[in-house]
C-alpha cells in the first residue's frame, strides 16, 4: 500500500512492511522524517524527523509476538495503567499493547501523512473489562510526530479507565539528560508505595531507578540531551498525569526483554491519566489523549 503524492513539495507516503516477527508494520515517510506503527498494539516503534536520529527507543531484546508487549517505542496503555486493581492475571497495562488493531484510514495531504487504527470491545476484552468501548489511534507524521488516543464509550453506563501513551525516548546517557516541565508537582513514587512527594527541583535529573506518576499536570515536558546536542519536547493534551520512569540497573537485569546495559539509553516520558487522574466518561461520550512530539536543536 502506498500512496505518493506527485504535486506538493513534501512527499508523503505509507507502505505496508513486515516488523520482526512478521508483524503487519506501516512505514509512514513524510518528506525525510519516518515513522512506524504496528496493527500489534497500534504500536508506534519508530520516529525519526528529517535528517536526524531516531527519537523513540526500542530494546534489542523486545519480543515481536502477538502475545506479546514490544519493548520501546509508544505502547498504548488502556483501559489501567500498571496493574490491574484486584486482577493479578491481567495483562500489565491492559489489554490494548496486546490485541490486534484494525487499519481504519490512511491520509496524506501536502506531505502531512495520517494513518488511522481502531479496537474495539470483543468477547476476550470483556471478560478482563465488562464495557463496550471503541478506541481509535491517528498517528501522524508531518516535520513532527503527532499521536491522538480516542476512546469512545459505546455502551450504556459510565466507565472509568487510566491510560498512558508510554512513550520510550533515546538518550545518549540517562545519567547526563535533564527534564524540565514537572517542577513543583505533586508525584506518587511508585518506588516507596505510591507516597506522595513534591517535585522540588526544576530539572529531574537521574541518579538510580525512577518510577514516578506526576498528577494534575497538563504541561509539555522537555528533555535536554547533552551527549545528542537536542532538546525533545513531549507536548500532550488530553492528559493530566505524566510518568516518569528509568529502571536503572536491578530492575533491568529482573527484565527479560529489557538488556541489562540498556538502561542508559533511554527514559520514559509517558503521557497519561492515571492514579488521582483516570477518566470516567459517560455513555456515548468521547475523550482523546494527544502527543506531540518535536525535536529541536540543544
Ligand atoms: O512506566 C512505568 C511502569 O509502570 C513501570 O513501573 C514499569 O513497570 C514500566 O511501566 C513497564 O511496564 P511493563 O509492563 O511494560 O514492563
């Protein structure tokens, strides 16, 4: 499948490829920049902006199976966030980053390329989440990386659900980065309990593993990378809790998809509604979570 504009400035495309492990991949091109996103998931595993580095971090150790997360990129976290409250055989971070995606629409007008997926409730969703629901993510590629969650209540009673765009970034050294945005907000840090603690500094910066969910924020984040010389920004709407999370050393090697020397290269800015923030929506009601994410020069 692919589509090329002749006429614009800008050539925009989208071609059906095979990810690792066979599974259906759309390469989206817009200009020079390049994205991928998989019907597993609905999964964004690359973006790379024209003529630079990739931005999105994927592990070398991920599995590319159905049954399976991949590890990096933009997995959709939906309908909970984390684990599932009162279920330990649920699937972490629910069902979404698992279930195969149906390719809705692809787009592409003067170079801005827009592909649509879409999931909706089944038997098998059901049993682990007893509400009807239509979910639809646009993925769009244009000088940036645009990534819009919409979740539909198609049934006949409110629902209420945490979600997060868990967005894996590629960093030339954790230790070195910086991240600005979150300064002065409230965090549950999930590595003493879920306490609940002040960002006090203006800059997180990383010394050891950080897991934390920031609540009520509706801020963009920026992440400073010294070692690549650029400033990544996550902007979002749609969103008031931001995660952020490095697993460090330990909890690396405790990861079997994860290499236990990856941790340096990558941080989590993870776009979300979760703990205080989950959403209830009411029936027939839609909501969208939105990411932007553009990278600029340090
Ligand atoms: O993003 C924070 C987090 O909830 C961490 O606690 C860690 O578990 C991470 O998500 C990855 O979760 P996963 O289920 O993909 O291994």
């Amino acid at each position: 499948m692919s589509q090329q504009d002749s006429g614009s400035s800008k050539q925009g495309m989208v071609e059906m490829i095979q990810a690792p492990g066979g599974l259906d991949a759309l390469l989206i091109r817009s200009g020079d920049s390049e994205a991928e996103a998989l019907r597993h998931g609905a999964h964004v595993t690359r973006f790379a902006p024209s003529g630079g580095r990739e931005v999105l971090w994927l592990s070398g150790s991920s599995a590319w199976r159905e049954d399976s997360p991949i590890r990096g990129g933009v997995p959709i976290c939906f309908p909970w966030f984390g684990a599932k409250e009162g279920d330990e055989e649920a699937p972490g971070h629910g069902f979404a980053r698992i279930s195969q995606w149906q390719i809705e629409s692809v787009e592409e007008e003067e170079g801005r390329v827009q592909v649509a997926l879409s999931l909706e409730d089944s038997p098998e969703t059901r049993k682990l989440w007893d509400h009807a629901f239509r979910a639809r993510m646009q993925v769009v590629l244009a000088e940036h990386l645009e990534m819009h969650l919409s979740i539909e209540n198609t049934g006949t009673a409110p629902m209420t659900y945490s979600q997060a765009l868990h967005t894996y970034l590629a960093v030339s050294d954790v230790r070195e980065i910086r991240i600005l945005g979150l300064g002065g907000r409230e965090y549950l840090d999930k590595l003493q309990g879920g306490k609940r603690m002040r960002q006090e500094a203006e800059a997180i910066r990383f010394e050891g593993e950080t897991d934390r969910i920031y609540v009520h924020t509706e801020d963009d984040c920026l992440l400073e990378d010294p070692g690549w010389k650029r400033r990544i920004r996550v902007a979002k709407e749609g969103s008031r809790s931001t995660v952020i999370w490095n697993p460090w050393v330990d909890k690396s090697a405790r990861m079997e998809d994860f290499g236990d020397d990856e941790w340096p290269g990558m941080v989590c800015i993870e776009s979300a509604n979760a703990a205080d923030n989950a959403v209830t929506l009411g029936p027939g009601l839609e909501h969208t979570l939105s990411v932007g994410i553009s990278v600029e020069e340090l």
